[in-house]
C-alpha cells in the first residue's frame, strides 16, 4: 500500500506541475498543432512497475501438516503446519515502443510491445507440527522478463490547450522469459515454478501534454491476469495455494 501511495503522490505532484505549466503559457500558441491530425505516429515508453500476485489461500490447508521434502529451509524437519501465504510488492522497470493508430479525433487504437523486468515474493509462515511454535517466514523471490504485447483503445478528451486528458483499455499478452530459468529453479529448488504465458486485462487513464517538439504523457494503469500462474506438483509451496495470477500496478511515461 504505500508504495501505491508513493506512485499516486508522483502522479499528481506531476499532473499539477504540467497543469501550472499550461496556465503559465497563458494565451501562447498551441505546441503540435498538426500532431492529432496524422493519421499514426511513434514514439516510446518507460514504466516503473509493481509485479504482484492476486493470491487465493486454500482454506482447507490452513493448519495441515505437510511434508517438507525438497524443501532445504527444513533439512532436519520431516514436516510442519502450514499458517498462510501471502505477497509482498517489488519494483521493476518497463521499456517499450508506442505505435499508435488513429481512429477517429477522440479515439485511438495503440500497440506497445514492451520488456518489463521484475520480481514477485511470496512469504510463507509455518509453525512446529506438535508445539505449533512458529517458524521464521520463508520467502520465495521469483525473478521475472516480459515480453509484452499489449493493444490497447484510448479515448481522449478534447484539448485543451496544451494538454488532453484520456482513459485506455485493453488486453495484454506476455511471455515470461525466466519462468523456467536456470536461475530460478536453483532458487526455489524447482518446487515453485509458474506458467510463463499469460492474458491480462489493462485499464488506466493518464494525461497528454503538448510540448514544442514531441508529446509527453503521465499514465496510471492496473493489470489483472487470467490464467492460474502455478505449474508446479504438488509440494509443500503450492498445496496451500488455491490460485496465483499475476496483478500489475504500473506508472508510465511517454515520449512521442
């Protein structure tokens, strides 16, 4: 949650920065005048992101004893009562090409495909099968590259001046090329792998600012995933998971 808020704050602390600009202008003349009326154009984009999980906990495994085999944070223990999961928020980044085809005045069909880089954790909490002592929690990192493949519909408002506020959705495909990397399977001893193929729905909204020589834009956008992420057997890691799919809070700017 806070660094929600620390996202928000960025976001606004800008859209009030690019909204006092415009006011300084006054009645100057307006950047890019023919920009709106080309029929596609380019430009990039970069994305702080939040790779996260939208994480469902098997009821009926709270409180089973499981057995710890595989598991090397337990080498002495045979098993141990599972307490619960949940996830922790990590940053990463996003890079990406803009492609953008115009619709109509206020309505445009956008193609980003992107590299986004993250890690997602989840922590595990157990406790001693007899004393129900709890354990210190385990964390699983799980490192993640995207190739993303978004298209998107943006509708914009009129503009105003210099700037154009707008909203977009659409839907995402990504691959994740470290899903079954060396790497991590070293790390989580290939007890906690997930599918790297997913769908997702995208929503934001985000504002466009006319400057003199290309279009600046600040957006926020949330991502839910489809499909359940986990591919692993049955283990101590999963069996206390109903679902797994991925969840995106992201921060983008765009240069076109």
């Amino acid at each position: 949650m806070k660094f929600y808020k620390k996202i928000i704050f960025a976001f606004l602390i800008s859209l009030i920065a690019l909204s006092l600009s415009v006011n300084a202008q006054g009645n100057r003349i307006e950047n890019l005048v023919k920009h709106d009326y080309e029929p596609y154009h380019f430009g990039f984009i970069l994305s702080f992101n939040q790779m996260n999980f939208s994480l469902k906990v098997d009821e009926g495994s709270l409180g089973e004893i499981m057995s710890t085999k595989g598991a090397s944070e337990f080498s002495n223990i045979d098993s141990v009562k599972f307490l619960g999961v949940n996830n922790e928020p990590v940053i990463g980044f996003t890079v990406g090409i803009v492609s953008n085809l115009k619709l109509s005045p206020l309505l445009d069909l956008r193609f980003i495909p992107s590299l986004s880089f993250g890690e997602r954790k989840l922590n595990y909490m157990f406790a001693d099968k007899d004393s129900n002592v709890p354990y210190d929690e385990v964390f699983k990192s799980i490192q993640s590259t995207h190739i993303d493949l978004p298209l998107y519909v943006k509708f914009k408002s009129k503009r105003a001046h210099n700037l154009r506020a707008y909203v977009l959705s659409g839907i995402k495909y990504t691959y994740d090329l470290s899903a079954n990397s060396k790497k991590n399977k070293e790390k989580n001893e290939e007890l906690l792998q997930l599918g790297n193929q997913d769908w997702l729905f995208e929503a934001g909204f985000g504002f466009d600012y006319y400057m003199p020589y290309f279009k600046f834009g600040v957006e926020l956008k949330m991502s839910y995933g489809f499909n359940n992420l986990l591919k692993s057997p049955s283990n101590i890691y999963v069996d206390g998971i109903e679902s797994l799919k991925s969840k995106l809070f992201q921060i983008s700017f765009t240069f076109e």
